[in-house]
C-alpha cells in the first residue's frame, strides 16, 4: 500500500471512531431511591414467658430491644390463664367483662356446650369484647395475626353449623393455630407479609411463641431445658428484628407474655373429693383454682364443706371472690370458687403415684411466679428503661396510640404507664 493510501485509510479510521464515541458524560439519572416505609407495629406473644427469665444469660435480643426502650414486670389479669389474657391483652377488658373467664367454659345461654382451647371457633363466644384488629380494620389499618387466641374467629358473626360463620370481621390475614408450626416459620410469615407492596402490607401484626410456656408446664420454670427454650425463642426474636433490618422496615416491637409460671408438685395437690362430698358437686375445672356447681338441693352441704380459708386454698361463692381479682360477675363462671395457694393444685381426685413434678399458671395475678414480660422497642418508644409494674388491660390503649386509633371508651385501662415514653 502507496503511503498516501496509508493516510487517507487512517483518517478514515479516525473519522469513524469519531462517529461512534460516546459524547461526553452528562448528568448521570438520579438512583432508584428505596422506599420509604411506614412504621408497622408487631404485638409478640411468649406465652408463659416471666421477666426474670432474662436474668438467665440466654436473652441478649430481648435484652437489647429493651434496653432500647422500655421493659416491666406486667401484672396479668385473673384468672392468669393463656385464653383469657390473650383476649385482655387485644381489648382492654378483665376476663370477668371480656368473655374469656377460663380455658374452658358453659354458657347458661347454650346448654350442654362447652369452650375449650380446642373447639373455640364459634363467634358467640367472644362477642363480648372488640379485639384490636377489628378495631383497626375499621379505621382502615391492614391487620394479620399469626396464631393469636381468636384471631380466627369471624368476630361479631354468627355460626352456621359445619364451622361456616355468617358475617364477622376477621383480620386480613391470619393463620389458625398449628403446634407443628416452628417457630422459625411463624418469623417467616410475618417477614413475608412485609415483603408486600405497601397497599397489601400489614400495619398491625401479632405473633405467638407457645415453646416456653409448654416446657415450663412439662419441665418446671427453673429446669434447663425451660431455659434452652427461652433461649430458642430470643433466637427467633433476633430473627425477626434481623428480617425487619433487611427489609429497611420500621416497627414498634411490643413483646408481652400471657402469665408467668410456678413449680408445682404431686406432694403440693389438694384432692376435692376429700374436703366435700362428691354426690354434692359438679366439678367443673380444677388445678391452680377448681369452679364447681352444686347438685340441685346440695347448695347447703357444700357451702359448709367448701366455703371459707383452708389451708393453702379458700373458696368462695363467686359474687364473694375478693374485689381486687375484678373476677366474679360474669354469668359463665360457675356459682363456687376455690384458689389454690401459689404451687399448689386442687384435684378432682388425689394425684396418680407416677404424677411428676412441673409448672402451671392460673393462680393469684399478685403471685411474683405469675408476673408477665413486658418490652416495648422501636421509633415510638423513648429508650426510659425499666418501668414500674402495670395492668395488663393498658397494653390494648398503648397499641391504640401506635397505630392512631381512637383511645377507646370504658376500658379497663388506660395508656398512663408509656405516656412519658411515647414519642411525639
């Protein structure tokens, strides 16, 4: 090739490149911006859980959420069961004005049916008392509640037959209670549920952890293996604040327990059948307190056997149960009443010789062993540390303030306890 052929050929070269350069860099397109979410606010459950259970060394997520913000030492209502607090803890009413009086009930109103934990589906039962997520799904907050007592009830519905309901307000989403379900997947779920987009994402969300409470009825609350599972479920609660980090998601985490727990023993049983004639009662439950009904015509042989202070148990005809247990009005709880003193057991029947040692709840609400966690943690919430002890029927106004709703009227409590921590 001739040297001149050789320069137009490169300015040629030079010409193209020039045509396909890229222009200089302007402005580069401004970042996707990540969205901005709305605070949501998370009601956990750990059943059975004491405050002093974080004294163990096992908690160092519970600890951190409240060192964060604020803890107490929770006074449940009574009886201190898991239905009836369950049922406070998302109205605001006492056992006695909410329904809920026990684990198990009879209404007068539907002779020959009985309430158990098992077979509480039918609305009737709980109609008394407005949970929150109906109250919010009424103000226009999407609500999802993973296991709560009653959260699969169609509240304010009738029952068909069959478990159809007609009418009722459920939450949005809400998952029926399965004891094979993991902790780890109840986390899951509720990490899910704030994978949505903003209109199908919850604001209000309940959890329920019901690990420590079982091993604390089976193993005792001071054995090991009731510590290992208040370990396991502070696992699963830095599981959740994690899932929330990575999802930039702001939540006001309020974690309660239901009740506390007290070792009981066989040695510590009263036998019901040996203070009072059977032929006299229908025993209706028994335990840390006994309800019972006279045979008609028995009233009189019974009160003289039963009524009165006896030794590490008193019983009462129920419009005589002392003022401050806020217990007695209500119609579904039976016409007699013993309480057991804390540790102690009232039985049908003198305890088996292979009956083990363990825990129960359902006793005095004043009880220490009875006393409930109670941590609040997130951008609402002032990091005031502990507080004193409360009711527990001013954890439902303390949700209300979270998430805007109306305060409410004639409730048992009230938001005095967190005002100084709300956050403006």
């Amino acid at each position: 090739m001739r040297w001149t052929t050789k320069i137009f050929a490169a300015a040629l070269c030079a010409a193209l490149q020039a045509c396909v350069t890229a222009p200089a860099p302007g402005p580069r397109p401004t970042a996707l911006r990540e969205e901005a979410r709305t605070p949501v606010t998370i009601l956990v459950s750990i059943d059975g859980f004491r405050p002093d259970y974080r004294s163990r060394g096992v908690t160092p997520n519970l600890d951190a959420l409240a060192a964060s913000g604020i803890s107490a030492a929770m006074r449940p209502s009574f009886p201190s069961k898991t239905f009836p607090n369950h049922w406070t803890l998302v109205t605001g009413l006492r056992p006695d004005r909410n329904g809920i009086v026990s684990n198990a009930m009879e209404d007068v109103a539907r002779p020959g049916e009985k309430f158990t934990m098992e077979d509480s589906k039918d609305p009737f039962w709980w109609n008394a008392a407005e949970p929150l997520w109906v109250t919010a799904e009424r103000g226009g907050v999407r609500s999802a509640t993973m296991f709560w007592p009653g959260a699969n009830v169609a509240w304010g519905g009738t029952l068909k037959g069959h478990g159809a309901t007609s009418g009722g307000v459920r939450p949005e989403d809400w998952w029926p209670f399965d004891q094979a379900v993991p902790s780890e997947q109840r986390v899951a779920g509720v990490i899910d549920w704030l994978r949505r987009p903003a209109a199908q994402r919850p604001r209000f969300i309940t959890l329920y952890f019901d690990t420590v409470d079982s091993a604390g009825h089976s193993f005792g609350p001071d054995a090991p293996e009731t510590t290992e599972a208040v370990k396991q479920v502070d696992a699963q609660i830095g599981a959740l604040v994690s899932g929330l980090r990575a999802l930039g998601q702001p939540a006001n985490l309020v974690i309660v327990a239901d009740h506390g727990m007290a070792a009981t023993s066989p040695a510590r049983t009263i036998a019901i059948n040996s203070i009072a004639n059977p032929a006299d009662y229908r025993l209706f439950e028994s335990g840390p307190f006994a309800s019972l009904y006279a045979v008609p015509g028995h009233e009189a042989a019974l009160e003289k056997a039963l009524l009165g202070h006896h030794t590490h148990y008193d019983c009462w005809r129920k419009s005589e149960i002392p003022a401050r247990l806020h217990y007695g009005t209500n119609p579904r709880i039976p016409p007699y009443f013993c309480l057991a003193e804390t540790g102690w057991s009232l039985s049908a029947t003198p305890p088996r010789a292979d009956a083990k040692a363990g825990g129960n709840h359902g006793f005095d609400n004043a009880a220490p062993e009875m006393a409930a966690l109670f941590i609040a943690s997130g951008p609402a919430i002032k990091p005031l540390g502990t507080l004193p002890g409360f009711d527990n029927v001013d954890v439902a106004p303390l949700i209300r303030d979270l998430l805007r709703l109306p305060a409410g009227t004639g409730l048992d409590g009230d938001d005095a306890p967190f005002r100084a921590a709300l956050a403006k």
